[in-house]
C-alpha cells in the first residue's frame, strides 16, 4: 500500500506531465532538448532522485511506488523521465549497489537533489549485453588508475557531470570477471564526449559517445574502494535488475497514453457514415492493445512487490522487461493503424511514439538477453547447470 506522501508525490507528477510536458511535446520534438524550465520544475519535484534513500536527499521510493510513479512519466515523451532516469536508475544505483559509505554520503546528495546528471557507461563497439568484448582497460600507477577507451550510446553523455565507467583491470580475466567501476567526474583530463548521436526516435534524449585517453583518476573513484576491485560487473547485473522493472514500467505508461490516442481517434474520425469505433474490426485492435496494457501493468505491479521482499531479483525484473518492451511495441503499432494515413504522418503523436517505443526492446538487455535471462534462471533452478 502506498503511504499519503507518496500517493501526493505521484499525483502531482500526473499533473505536472499531463499539464506541461504533454504539451511541450511538439517542441521537444522540433529542438531535440527539454525545456529549461521543465527541467528546473522536475528537480524542484524531486524527480533527479525519487530511487535515492532519503538519507541521501531523495525520495526514497521502492520498487513498488517507483512503478506507479514510472507509469505516470512513461505517458509522455520518453526524454523526459531519461532526463533524470539514470540518476535514479542504472548510473545512481551503481553507487547505491557498490559503493562505500564514503561515496555515497559525497555523491549521492549530489545525484538526487539534479545537480549532478550521472551516465553508465558500460556499452561499448564490441561489447553491450556480453562483457567479454570490453576492451576499456585501467592500469594502476601508484595511487592513481590510468583509463584508456571507448564508450558508446551513453544516455546523457552530452550533458552528463559524472560518468560511471566499467574497465577491464585484470586483463587475463574473461567474461565479466576482472571489471571495475570508476566514478570520473566530467572535467578529467583526457574525457571526452563526441557529438550527439542522431536517432530514430527520443528526440531530447540524448546519447553520445564517450572516449576516454590516459585518464587518471585518484584511487577513490574506484566505487567499494579497494573492495570494488574487479567487482564491477557484479555490481552492474544488480543495477540492471532494478532498470529493467523501471524500464517495463515506462512502457507500461506509454502503452496507456498510445490506448487513450487510439480510442479518441476511433471515437471521432468518421468514415463510411459513421466513426471508425464502430467498426468491429477497428474494436479489435483497440481491444488486443487494451489486453495487452493491462497484463503488462498487472506483471510489473507483481514483479516490483516480488523484488522489494528480495523473493525475485531476476526472472522477474527480465520477464516484466520483456514482455512489457514486446507489448507497447504492438500497441504502437496497432495505433499507427487505427489511425490510418494520418498514423504515418509527423506531427501525429502516436507516429513519434511509434519511433520511440522501438528501443525499450534494445536497450538495458534486449528482449533476446531477457529470453536467455529467463530460460538460463529457470534450468538452474531446475538442477542444470
């Protein structure tokens, strides 16, 4: 059950995206940026750290309100949450899951209070959902670690104040072993970021990548200190399970928005001597699309409640991302269809959503990692090894 505080904080973000962000809409599609005003009113909100501990400066939401809160976000373009959904996702929860008391009383105020934009940067040319091709490696000398890489497609590199950077510090190790993450803040020497990524979708979401040449970093920006050695990856996977509930949940919210189009479009465009509602073929994609929102709320509503009592931190958190991914690319689909020749035309929202909901089948595991995921869990369950 959701407490009064919390009940508020999501009513108030409904109103805020319905009120003023749907509305920008159009123009965060035209400038490819978010409003700086729209920007100031989230961290105002609290919105930069709503996953942070209150401890920290932030909201201190689990798994179980942070959906609600994330179906509420998910209605409108998805650059909005990603403004602020790495500071409270995979970047922030690098820090939550693997750092030290130290760091996270330092950074973590820093995160949630959105003075600070955090990126991941794991993804790499060669090396994205299967670690074994990172070839961004870190040489300790003396007191210091030496970074030499290439990151890419990192979410919010082009403004990003710190970079959560995974390294190959044992290069003998395979897999994901012998991975380390750093904390490098924006200014180091020798951190670069190259220019934004042109995509096909998430205008105002911006990704880039990341070069990084004899970057020297102190001992302490090793996230769990000298514990943290070699621990990266670990640390990554835990973060990961968190992000992809919080990604099935904003998929969840944008499939509510792509029904509520569908159905005001079916229930005033006229054709044939009356609306297309009435038509039964027509009804049935507008019922396939509401099936499919409802299940994939109702999945994600019941693998948050598993993964705040710990009974489910993987099986869960990679079926809600799949399944949720799979199905809001059919109801974008199906309202592209309903809206016929006007569906295909820019300027029309659920053609931009169209774009837009095809990478949450891609990014944080894509539905094919999910699929292995799952199988790979339930066969080790079952004695197989």
């Amino acid at each position: 059950m959701l407490d009064d505080d919390v009940r508020q904080v999501i009513a108030s973000t409904r109103r805020f995206v319905r009120e003023r962000v749907v509305p920008a809409e159009a123009e965060i599609e035209r400038t490819d940026a978010i409003p700086p005003d729209l920007r100031r009113a989230a961290a105002a909100m609290g919105l930069f750290g709503f996953a942070v501990p209150e401890e920290y400066g932030g909201l201190g939401l689990d798994m179980s309100a942070e959906v609600q809160l994330v179906f509420e976000l998910g209605y409108t373009t998805p650059a909005f949450r990603s403004m602020f959904g790495t500071n409270n996702g995979i970047a922030g929860h690098v820090l939550l899951e693997g750092a030290t008391q130290e760091q996270k009383k330092a950074y973590l105020p820093l995160i949630a209070s959105g003075e600070w934009t955090a990126a991941f940067a794991l993804t790499e040319e060669n090396a994205g959902s299967d670690p074994a091709g990172l070839a961004t490696s870190a040489r300790r000398d003396g007191d210091e670690w030496v970074i030499n890489g290439a990151k890419r497609f990192i979410t919010n590199a082009p403004l990003a104040d710190v970079f959560m950077v995974f390294a190959r510090t044992d290069p003998g190790a395979e897999g994901g072993h012998g991975i380390t993450a750093f904390m490098v803040e924006r200014d180091a020497p020798g951190l670069s970021v190259g220019p934004k990524d042109h995509k096909m979708g998430q205008a105002g979401a911006w990704t880039a990548d990341v070069l990084l040449a004899d970057v020297r970093v102190p001992a302490s920006a090793v996230i769990g200190g000298e514990d943290g050695v070699g621990r990266g990856y670990a640390t990554a996977m835990r973060c990961l399970a968190h992000g992809r509930i919080h990604i099935a949940a904003l998929c969840v919210g944008l499939a509510q928005r792509l029904v509520d189009e569908s159905v005001a479009y079916a229930a005033t465009r006229v054709q044939g001597g009356g609306v297309i509602g009435t038509h039964q073929l027509v009804q049935g994609l507008l019922a396939d699309s509401a099936t499919d929102l409802y299940a994939a709320r109702a999945l994600v509503v019941d693998v948050a409640a598993r993964f705040d009592d710990g009974s489910d931190t993987r099986i869960g958190p990679s079926c809600a991302k799949y399944f949720a991914s799979e199905a809001v690319g059919r109801v974008a689909d199906r309202a592209v269809q309903i809206h016929g020749g006007a569906g295909y035309m820019r300027g029309v929202p659920v053609e931009r959503f169209y774009r837009d909901a095809r990478l949450f089948r891609i990014y944080e595991g894509t539905s094919q990692i999910q699929q292995i995921v799952i199988a790979r869990q339930l066969l080790r369950d079952a004695g197989v090894r």
